[in-house]
C-alpha cells in the first residue's frame, strides 16, 4: 500500500503543471488579441489624424493664411 501510495503522489506531482495549461494558453491569447486589437486602433487613428491634419491645412492654405502670415511678418509696422 504504502508504494501505491507513493505512486499516487508522485503522479499528482507529475500532472500538476497540466491543470495551468488552460489558464496559460486563455492568458496567451488574451495578450494576443489586445496586441493585435492595439495594433488596429492605432492604425486607425493615425490615419483620422493625418486626414484631420491635412483637412485643416489645406483649409488654412486656401484661405491665404499661409501668405497673409508670411507676408505679414515682412511688412513694416505702420503705427512706428
């Protein structure tokens, strides 16, 4: 009885780390889809800042800001 006994612990020993594997492999993919769900989102709002970017830009250069400003820091201040 007493190697009965022996064997039955050992194999206890021996299949414990066994019981982790789901709580490992769930852990696994969790951190695998928020990586690749990060990785989308970012993608995603890089490209809506650049379009705001570039949609503001494009409005401020059609109004003249760009020249009003430019030219403005080269003319003389008429008050002096």
């Amino acid at each position: 009885m007493n190697d009965l006994a022996k064997r039955d612990g050992e194999a206890r020993r021996l299949a414990s780390p066994r019981r982790y594997l789901p709580l490992a492999l769930a852990l696994c993919v969790g951190v695998m889809l928020s990586v690749v769900a990060f990785m989308m989102v970012r993608g995603w709002e890089q490209k809506l800042i650049k379009a705001e970017f570039e949609d503001r830009a494009g409005d401020f250069y059609v109004r003249g800001g760009i020249h009003t400003a430019i030219n403005a820091l080269y003319q003389p201040d008429e008050q002096a």
